[in-house]
C-alpha cells in the first residue's frame, strides 16, 4: 500500500488527522466528529496484519521469545515510511525483501 500510495497524499492525510487530534486534545476533552478515532483506526489498519503475522511467528516459535511485537512493528515499519516520506526513494520489492531479511537475522529463534 505505501509502495504505491502518492507520496503527497499520504503526509497531507497523516498530518491533517494527527493535526487535529492534536488540537482537540489540547483544548478540550472533545473530540472532532470528523477526526474521532481516525488516526487510530489509521494507525491499527496499518498495524494490525504485521502484529498478527509477527504474534503467529511467535506462536510457532519461530521467532525469539523475547521479541516485543509493537517494538518489532516499528522495526519493520520505520525504514519503510522513512524511505517514502523523508528520503523520497522508492519503497521496492529489493527494499522491502532487505528490511525483512535484516530483520530476521536479528530476531529468528534459535533453531
């Protein structure tokens, strides 16, 4: 999805939920109809199949034991978005397949 999502739209959706989120927070306990849980539900939308991908890992003993899936979920995700929005490069399969290689080398269980 973030591979082929314009990168404009992408930060100027980001920014305006996190944007007012921000601002209804800060001035009263109310929430914005508008902006009521969205950037959570952005934000589990994108979240959710790498965490439940990573916990069947887990489960199946895979991956090491101590392996913390929302810290693992950043690990993961970061290099991607940082790629997309920061660097502008192009967030390719060789990329993605080296962020993921990288990731298991560090974190599969010991076999």
């Amino acid at each position: 999805m973030l591979r082929d999502a314009p990168t404009t739209v992408v930060m100027t959706a980001w920014l305006v939920v996190t944007t007012e989120g921000m601002k209804h927070a800060a001035s009263s306990a109310t929430t914005s109809p508008h902006f009521s849980g969205l950037q959570e539900r952005l934000l589990e939308h994108h979240r959710s199949p790498l965490a439940t991908l990573l916990r069947q890992g887990l489960e199946r003993g895979e991956l090491r034991d101590d392996l913390d899936v929302d810290i693992a979920v950043s690990q993961l995700g970061g290099p991607l978005v940082f790629r997309k929005l920061i660097s502008m490069e192009p967030v390719d399969e060789e990329f993605c397949h080296r962020v993921v290689e990288d990731f298991l080398l560090a974190n599969l269980a010991a076999t």
